[in-house]
C-alpha cells in the first residue's frame, strides 16, 4: 500500500472587492473660520518621511485625516 505525500488544499476566491471611503473636498470648507488652521494643521504634521514622493502622499493622507476629523 501507497501512502500519498499530497493534502487537499481548498481556495475560495472572493469576487467583492471592498471600497474604501471616498474623500471629496467641498467648496464651503473655505468659507469657514477655522479652516486655513485646520489644514495647516493637517499639512504641517511631521511625516518621518525622507523620499519626497512619500512626504507628499503622507502629508495628503494627513491633510485628508484633519478634514474628516473635523
């Protein structure tokens, strides 16, 4: 008698691919009073960043946090 070296291996492939949430800029940010402090806020944060393609991306991210904090 064989004994087989082989398992069944079961894969299941989900066709649902999770979106995220969208952030959209609205225009009436810029008539309120704190926004310029809430961006610069969220722009200025330090990054620990030293490439400057990831500065920008993670100063976006960190602006995009502010706002919908705010």
């Amino acid at each position: 008698m064989q004994i087989s070296d082989h398992w069944p291996c079961n894969i299941s492939i989900s066709i649902i691919i999770p979106k995220g949430q969208i952030f959209h800029f609205e225009n009436f940010y810029l008539q309120q009073t704190n926004f310029s402090q809430v961006a610069q806020k969220g722009w200025f944060d330090p990054t620990n960043q030293s490439d400057k393609e990831k500065i920008i991306t993670t100063k976006c991210k960190n602006l995009r946090k502010v706002l919908r904090e705010w």
